[in-house]
C-alpha cells in the first residue's frame, strides 16, 4: 500500500470532523458519503429538506464506517477550491502554497492525501468554466452550488476560521479558469463532449478506441470489482443490470447516477459511455431521442453532465 492510500485510511479513521469550521457545522446541508457517492441520503440529496444536520451526518458516517459531505447549496455563501493532484502537504510546491497563503482561509488535505480543499466566501464567476490547470502541476476547481464536497477535516496550517475570498479569488479564477463560452450556456469543451456522441450510432458498439477498453473489458472489470468488495462496483453494476428506478426517484435520476458512474469507469471517455450504456439493461429509445432546443440528445447531455461533475477517474488495470 503506498503512501498516499495509507494517509487516506488513517484520515478516514481518525475522524478529524472536529476541525471543519463552525462556520459549516451550524448548515444543516451535510450528506453521508460513501466513496465520494451520496450514501445517506442516496437519492434526492439536492433538495435542502432531505439534507442532514452535522451532527447527524457525522453519527450516521461513523456507524457506517463512511465519510461526510457539504452540500453546496446555490443560495449558499460558501465557495471551494479544489487544488487536485499537488501532492502531499510536505511536497507542495511555491505556486500551491502560494494560493494557500493568499486565501488565507480554513485548508484541509483531501480524502486522498494528494489535494487540497479551501473554503471562502464569495462567488464563483460565471463567465468562467469550473476547471482549470494549474502551472506547475495539478488542477484546479471552483464550486459554489450542485456539488457536495468530502471533508476531512485534516487541517492544514492554522485557519480553521472562513475568510472572505476577496479580490485575490477574483483574481485566481481569472488566471487559471478558462473563459466559458458567452454565447451559450454551455461551454465549447463541454458541447464537444456531448457531440462526439453525434456519430457513434453507426459504430461497434463493443469496439475500442485506440487501443482503450471494450464494452466487455468495463463490464468484466466492474464485476470484478463488486465481487472483491469495491465501494463504487456494486452500484455500477445494478445499475447497469436494472432497468428500474431502485432508491432513485425517477429513471432520469437512475440514468444520471448509471452515468455518473460509467465516467469514473470509462475514464470519461464520452463514446465509451454511451456504448455501455447501449449494452446495459438500461438502454432504450429514449437515450436517443433528441430533447433540447440545441438538438442535442438525452444520452449527449446526460453524459455531458456526467462528466462535468466526474472528479475521478479509474486507475486501475482493465480485466481483459
């Protein structure tokens, strides 16, 4: 087990939930997770009357040896910076502490000991995309609503206190957000995800893209996973065996959730989704059926959103 899997059971162990800030504590906008998936509640999380108290959440977590989150709420103060894949707190280098030292503002080590969270006040700049990269090494991301974040509570340096974000987080979306597109109210990159779905209709639905994984090598290795005992596995796998809605309210809810999934899974390799969703139990004409004014299909903007808001991505080996 190398170090960085070592540092995220130890934090997931020690329970350091006493350092998330006051701040955070008194919303009543907390969810149980479970391998950055909602657990409790598991459906309908985004609406403010099924969120849980801190206090619940973190009874709940611990009698389910899970994790929390903060439900970002759209009418909320709060914004997160997610610096991902900086490294550890030892290894950081002069542009990550430098954003940490200007924000000035409660910092802790992500679930996976290799990123940094950071909690303001402010607004996010609607004129710029969610993500960017950083110079050095690592991404960047900004948050204010439709997200619900892990937290740690491992506390990094000494402000356990929410500081304003200011004109320097003004300034630090400007410099590493790319500008979205003004012109819609999607981006560019992200309608290009959804387009490439245009043309794989007429493609193998089993085949592979430049050397990537089939259909079958995703389904082989989903369930491997599930059997070996995989947080995230089992879900996948019902989902894509199910035809029905399950604990979700609706089967648009389910679609979403499948997706969400097949994008951890597919390494958001938008073709490669859609091909497993093809072959899953929960295909039908539906996915194919245009929906929206842009004339983009159900399946184009379930997968497009599927991979706005992935934040992982699968790393291990495909079972051949």
């Amino acid at each position: 087990m190398n170090e960085n899997v070592s540092r995220a059971f130890e934090l997931n162990g020690t329970r350091r939930w006493e350092s998330v800030p006051d701040g955070l504590q008194k919303h009543d906008q907390w969810v149980v997770q479970m391998d950055k998936d909602p657990k409790y509640p598991s459906s309908g999380w985004q609406k403010e009357q099924n969120q849980l108290s801190f206090e619940k959440a973190r009874k709940h977590a611990i009698s389910m040896n899970n994790g929390i989150g903060f439900i970002l709420n759209e009418d909320g103060p709060f914004v997160v910076i997610d610096l991902d894949d900086v490294g550890p707190p030892t290894n950081h280098n002069r542009e990550v502490m430098n954003i940490i030292e200007k924000l000035s503002t409660y910092t802790e080590v992500s679930r996976s000991g290799t990123g940094v969270h950071l909690v303001c006040r402010g607004e996010r700049l609607p004129e710029y995309k969610h993500k960017g990269s950083l110079n050095q090494c690592g991404s960047i991301e900004v948050y204010d609503s439709g997200r619900h974040i892990v937290f740690t509570g491992d506390l990094l340096g000494e402000r356990s206190e929410i500081a304003e974000g200011g004109q320097f987080f003004r300034e630090l979306q400007r410099e590493y957000l790319p500008e979205d597109d003004k012109d819609t109210n999607t981006s560019a990159t992200e309608t290009d995800k959804r387009r490439q779905n245009v043309s794989i209709g007429g493609q193998s639905e089993a085949g592979s893209d430049k050397g990537g994984p089939t259909v079958d090598q995703i389904k082989r290795t989903i369930d491997a996973y599930a059997a070996d005992g995989s947080d995230k596995a089992p879900r996948t796998k019902e989902l894509w065996e199910s035809s029905g809605t399950g604990t979700y309210e609706s089967p648009s809810e389910a679609d979403l959730a499948f997706a969400s999934d097949l994008a951890f899974w597919c390494r958001e390799n938008a073709t490669l989704m859609y091909r497993c969703i093809r072959r899953s139990s929960r295909y039908r004409s539906k996915w194919d059926e245009v929906h929206y004014s842009d004339g983009s299909t159900y399946a184009e903007e379930t997968i497009g959103k599927a991979i706005d808001t992935n934040y992982d991505q699968f790393s291990g080996r495909y079972v051949q």
